[in-house]
C-alpha cells in the first residue's frame, strides 16, 4: 500500500510541475504576446516580430510553424496587395491544441486504470496466497484460531492496498480532467484571438478571387 501511495504521489507531483512549470506559462506567454495587438493591421506590421517571440516557445513553436503555412501575407511591393491583412486559410483550432502541442501525456492518461488494476491484482492475489496458506494449516491439524486470524489480518492488509490504488486513481482522474479543462480553455482562448487578428478567407474565396484577377487580366488584354 505504501508503494502505491509513493508512486502515486510522485505521478501527481510531476503531473502538475509539468502544467504549472512548463505548459501554463508558454500558453499565458502566447497570449500575453498576442494581446499586445489589438487590430489586424498592428499584426500585420509586426508580423516578423510575433513570428520571431511565438518561434521561440516550446511546443507553441510546432503549432505555430504548422498553422502559418496556411497563411497568406500581402506582398507589399504589390499594388493590389498593399491594403490586405494577412489571411488563413484555415482555423487556428486545427493547429493549436494539445496534441499538436506535444503537451499531451499519454503513458499519465492511462495511470489512473493501471492503480485499479494493479490495487485489485495485488489484493486477489494476496488473498489466494493466504487462503492456500489457511488451508494448508487446517489440513494439517494446525492451530485452526491463529489461522483464522492470520487470514483476517492478511486480508485487511490487502485491502487497504486497493484502497490506496483506488484513492490515487480517483485523484489523478479528477487532476487530469482538471488541467485538460483549463489547457484546451488556454488554446481556445489563443485560436479566438489570432482569429481576431486575420482575416479567414475559405478555398472557396480564394477561388472567387482568382476568377475575379482573371477577369481583370482579360479585360485589359482586350483592351489592348
């Protein structure tokens, strides 16, 4: 049962070290990085700037290097282009979440049904082990009371090892459901202001776009 009990607490402790240490602070550094803007056209002037802070940050970096191939930023040296903020072409939610992130914990997800399991393992096996043992010493004549007691105290023992197993596993569940909660509320909150600072346009409008040039383009060629 102590064993259980130490191993149980040390997952729990390296569990929330990793969320308050590590994941908490990139995320808050990611929005406190993005709420220094407040319009498209402030982001798109310091576009370079962000991609530099955002490129720097652990596991953020990978959401973001994925999500900016899906972006398309004016030219400049364009004419048509000169009043165009940048745009995605898809959401943000594809790109930033915990799995892209990499601060998904998949071996501690399953931590809370291997106590179960091992607390139920070590009491059934440990109560077979000392019913064979009672009733090797009853068929042998043996002190038939101090058996008794033996087995009542066995059986006690182990159950307080699945008790502890059950205990730790309904408390890493509830941490678990905890930090996801708070982590994809994180995310959310990223996508919803990136969102705030392009301009989504679909495949669809791109298309649009496109025949409109096209049209452009034959116009002044029949022009001419």
């Amino acid at each position: 049962a102590l064993v259980i009990l130490v191993i149980g607490l040390t997952i729990l402790c390296y569990l929330l070290y990793k969320w308050h240490f590590e994941q908490k602070p990139l995320l808050n550094k990611t929005l406190v990085i993005l709420n220094n803007y407040k319009t498209a056209e402030d982001f798109d002037e310091a576009y370079d700037e962000i991609d530099d802070q955002l490129s720097s940050l652990k596991g953020i970096k990978t959401c973001w290097g994925e999500f900016t191939e899906t972006m398309i930023v004016p030219d400049l040296n364009n004419p048509h282009e000169q009043d165009e903020v940048i745009q995605n072409t898809v959401r943000p939610q594809e790109y930033f979440s915990t799995e892209q992130s990499g601060f998904d914990t998949p071996l501690i997800k399953i931590m809370p049904n291997v106590f179960v399991g091992i607390g139920l393992a070590v009491t059934f096996l440990g109560l077979i082990a000392v019913l064979t043992d009672t009733t090797s010493t009853i068929k042998a004549g043996g002190d038939m009371q101090g058996a008794v007691q033996t087995l009542l105290a066995a059986t006690s023992a182990k159950f307080y090892t699945s008790f502890f197993a059950l205990a730790m596993s309904i408390v890493l569940t509830i941490s678990l459901k905890l930090i996801s909660t708070r982590r994809d509320e994180l995310f959310q909150e990223i996508c919803e202001k990136i969102e705030a600072l392009v301009k989504f346009v679909s495949q669809e409008g791109i298309g649009i776009k496109q025949l409109q040039l096209m049209k452009e383009q034959k116009t002044q060629l029949e022009t001419f």
